[in-house]
C-alpha cells in the first residue's frame, strides 16, 4: 500500500516502457500516484495519464524553469485544466534560485500568480523550492493558500516546524537514503509522521540501492524503510500513514 504523490511519468526518459511499467506498478502496491505537471504541455499529458490509469491522478501547474513563456492566458488555461475530475492539484510550482533560468523576480511573480490561481479553484499546491528557502516560505505564508506538500524537501527542520504549522507536508523522497542527508534526516527525526509524504519524482532521484539509475514508484519502498528506521517503527506503519496523508491532502 503506497502512495506515491510525485512522479513524472510523462518525461521522455519513460517514453520506450511507459505503457508497460504503468501496468506493472500496481502490482508493486503502489495504489495511487500523482502525476505533476511542469507546463502546460506536460500538465495536459499528466491528465491523459489519469484519465488513461485509474490510479494515476494530476497536478497542473508551471514550474519555475519554465516560466519564461508565461502569460495570463496560461494562468486561465491551467484555471481550464484544473477543473478535470482528475486533477488534485496546483504544481509544481515555486522557486528555484540554484540554476536560475529565468530571473527571480519574474519567477516569484508567476510564482503569486500560481498561488492565486490554487486559491481560487480550492485545490492543494506542490511546491518546488531550490536554494530558494527563505522567500519560498515567505511567498506562501503571505498568500491565503494552506493546504499542499513541499516537495523534495531540502531545508532546516526547523522551518518544516512552521510549513506544518500553516497546514503543509512535507514531501520525502530518495535523499534520504544518501549517506550524506543529515539534515534531511534530522527533518525526518522531528516532523510527525501525520505531516509527511513519500515520493519518488520519477524518473529523477534513485534511491539507495538504486542511485543514479531511472527512478520509479517501486522504488518507494526503499524510502519507507529507511524512514521507518529513523523513527524506529516499522515499514507497515510508515506506508499506512503517508497513504492516509496523501488521500486526505488530494482527495
């Protein structure tokens, strides 16, 4: 039983076995997964996923990469998309100031634009954040949107505290299985399992023992294991509780 609540199985890395894994993961045990857009096109193949594997929903939504072709029509054809039965929510969307495509002031102005946009359609958001910590958080904290996980989490536990605080999760994925994710583990050590998420962002991240190879949801249990050695509690547990925490975020 697992939920995985980030992939990207639209990615062309997927494109010679797509059809063959996405048949295979649920007997994996992997339950649901969410698709996540990073533009309008990917958003668009996202939904055609869901609509093509009962397990697979969607996240539509720009990522900060992408934001240099931004316009408000593209805000309105995200408003269109999100309305699908099957979307759950806004993302990825955020900041990331490590490659800095595109400059920040424009990446934290769609950023707002994106947050309205989930405010008003009454969905969840996914938040990319990269050597972005601090305005990430104050960006959100200033919207009225309180509900969504932040993905990848890289940051101090101290400021997943007070991501918690506001209503957000805070996403977990094959970091922490690297030997060199002590504040990663920290984050896990003292964020209450009822505020976590697992993901694996396919095809991106491997787990140990799987590093640098293409990922995929079955990878998910690596990261369940350990996350379930940090906090000395069994696998089952941590798999039950994320999936609860999952479906009560997107559903």
């Amino acid at each position: 039983m697992y939920f995985e609540s980030h992939a990207h199985y639209d990615d062309k890395r997927f494109r010679e076995d797509r059809e063959k894994l996405l048949q295979l993961l649920p007997s994996y045990g992997i339950d649901y997964a969410v698709n996540v857009g990073c533009d309008l096109k990917s958003s668009q193949n996202s939904i055609r996923l869901a609509e093509t594997y009962d397990y697979i929903y969607a996240a539509v939504g720009v990522h900060p990469h992408e934001v240099g072709e931004m316009t408000s029509q593209t805000i309105e054809d995200l408003r269109r998309l999100s309305a699908h039965p099957k979307v759950v929510a806004i993302g990825e969307i955020g900041l990331d100031y490590y490659y800095d495509f595109h400059p920040r002031e424009l990446q934290r102005f769609w950023f707002r634009q994106q947050l309205r946009l989930a405010e008003s359609v009454h969905k969840p958001i996914i938040i990319h954040s990269r050597d972005a910590a601090q305005e990430t958080f104050d960006i959100i904290q200033s919207s009225a949107v309180r509900q969504g996980v932040i993905h990848c989490y890289s940051g101090a536990w101290q400021m997943a505290e007070d991501y918690v605080k506001m209503g957000f999760l805070i996403g977990i994925g094959g970091v922490i299985t690297f030997s060199n994710a002590k504040k990663l583990t920290e984050v896990v050590e003292r964020i209450p399992l009822k505020h976590i998420l697992i993901e694996t962002d396919s095809p991106y991240l491997a787990p140990n023992p799987n590093r640098g190879k293409r990922n995929d949801s079955r990878n998910l249990q690596f990261i369940v294991k350990k996350i379930a050695e940090i906090k000395n509690i069994s696998p089952e547990d941590v798999a039950k509780v994320t999936f609860d925490n999952a479906k009560s975020l997107f559903f």
